[in-house]
C-alpha cells in the first residue's frame, strides 16, 4: 500500500511542475527583446495606433508580441484608474479594445498577428 502511496504523491507533483511550467515558463516574446525594433518604428511612422486599456488581456497579448519594442509603438490608453474610458478614446469612438488604427484609417478591433499588421501596413516584418 505505501508504494501506491509514493506513487499518488509522485503523480501529484509532477502535474503541479507541470501547471506552473505551463503558466509561468511559456515562451516569451522578450527572448528577442530588439528583434521588432526596426517594424515598430516603421509602424509608428506610418500612423499606426493601438486603442487600448491596462486591464485588458488582449491589449497585453498584443504588446507582449513586441516585447519590448513595444516602447516605439503608437499606443493611446483609453481607461481611467476607475476603468472608465477617457475622454480622447470616447471622442475617438473606440467601443472596443484593443482597437488598431490603420495609415488609410480603417480600423480593425481584436487581436492582429505581426504578419497582419505588416500587410495592413506595408512595414516589413524580418
């Protein structure tokens, strides 16, 4: 019976390894911190703004794709302290996050991959 015992514990504790492995060691976009430099830059250049909140997952899924390139973007903050959204993204008619403003300034809502954003945009992505 204690080998069973061993055997429970064991099983225990390799799915708890396993649940932090899966929430904490995901593979980062930051490996390369620099790798999107050079396109965020040409993003900004060429108009490209991110409507987004702080409290918002899919905002930050968007900017952890950049790593921190992320500091060349155009990004404007539309929520308040109080998550209530400001005045600039409520003139702006933002209704959703995290919303993209394109250089012909269309406007696409929800998350967009580096390759869209790089055919909406004609930046290149290397």
């Amino acid at each position: 019976m204690a080998f069973y015992k061993w055997v429970l514990l064991a099983g225990v504790i390799v799915i708890a390894v396993a649940s932090i492995a899966l929430v904490f060691g995901g593979v980062t976009p930051t490996a390369n911190a620099s790798l999107y430099d050079d396109f965020a830059k040409c993003l900004n250049e060429k108009g490209v703004k991110m409507y987004g909140a702080f409290w918002c997952s899919h905002c930050n899924n968007q900017k952890a794709l950049f790593g921190s390139s992320w500091s060349y973007m155009n990004y404007i903050e539309c929520s308040n302290a109080d998550s209530s959204q400001n005045k600039v993204c409520s003139e702006a008619g933002i209704t959703g996050y995290p919303t993209w403003e394109l250089p012909n300034g269309q406007r696409m809502q929800g998350e967009l991959t580096l390759d869209q954003l790089s055919k909406l945009s004609n930046c290149t992505l290397r």
